[in-house]
C-alpha cells in the first residue's frame, strides 16, 4: 500500500490550501487522518476520518481545516483555510485498514495508522 500527498506548497497567513492523498492502491478506505510534524515537534493529529463519516480534529485547526474523502478515487483531502505560520509543517497522510471508531473512541492516535504517505510541506509566512 503506498499513500502519495500532495498539494503542499507556500502561502501567506489567511491563505487556503488543498491537500490531497492519493490511496489508489489500497484495497479500500477504512479509517484515515492527517498528521504534521513541525522541525523539532512531534507528530500531530490534524484530522480523522472514519469509514463511517465520522470526523474528528483538534481545536487548533477545528473551523479551519476539513477532512473529506472521494471512495470513488480512493483520495483523501485536507482543505485549510485561514492558514497560520503555526500550521508550518510537512503533512503527513495515514491509513489503516480498520475501523478506528472515533465517534465513541475519540481521535486515534499515530500508532493506529500503519501506512503512512512521505509527506508534503505547508509553509505559512506571517
């Protein structure tokens, strides 16, 4: 299984991006989220998506960011909105293959994901 991101790039504070995670070659989409790691941070949650439709994001990106998935495509996205240099970070893109159950669970942590895309930077400048 390979997950491939892309969409990262340089804005400015209040600027928007769209990620993208191309998971064609997985066999379906069960549970999937959004991490990013700043230089000298660990790894953050950002957002999660279930199989169910559930979804879930912590409140330093919640009203920002929105997770959604194509199952058609077998594409994840990451819409941010109103970007902050704070969001600086490479994103990672994570699937597993189970059901994660976030509604009654909470977020997932990085450990419940075992395929992991390489990454694609967001930098935001102020």
């Amino acid at each position: 299984v390979q997950l491939v991101e892309s969409g990262g790039g340089s804005v400015q504070a209040g600027g928007s991006l769209r990620l993208s995670c191309d998971a064609s070659t997985m066999p379906y989409i069960i549970c999937m989220g959004w991490f990013r790691q700043a230089p000298g941070k660990g790894r953050e949650g950002v957002a999660y998506i279930d199989s169910d439709g559930t979804t879930n994001y912590p409140d330093s990106v919640k009203g920002r960011f929105t997770i959604s998935q194509d199952n058609a495509k077998r594409t994840l996205y990451l819409q941010m909105n109103d970007l902050k240099p704070e969001d600086t970070a490479m994103y990672y893109c994570a699937a597993s293959l189970q059901f994660c159950g976030i509604q009654t669970l909470g977020p997932p942590g990085a450990g419940t994901f075992d395929h992991w895309g390489q990454g694609t930077q967001v930098t935001v400048s102020s």
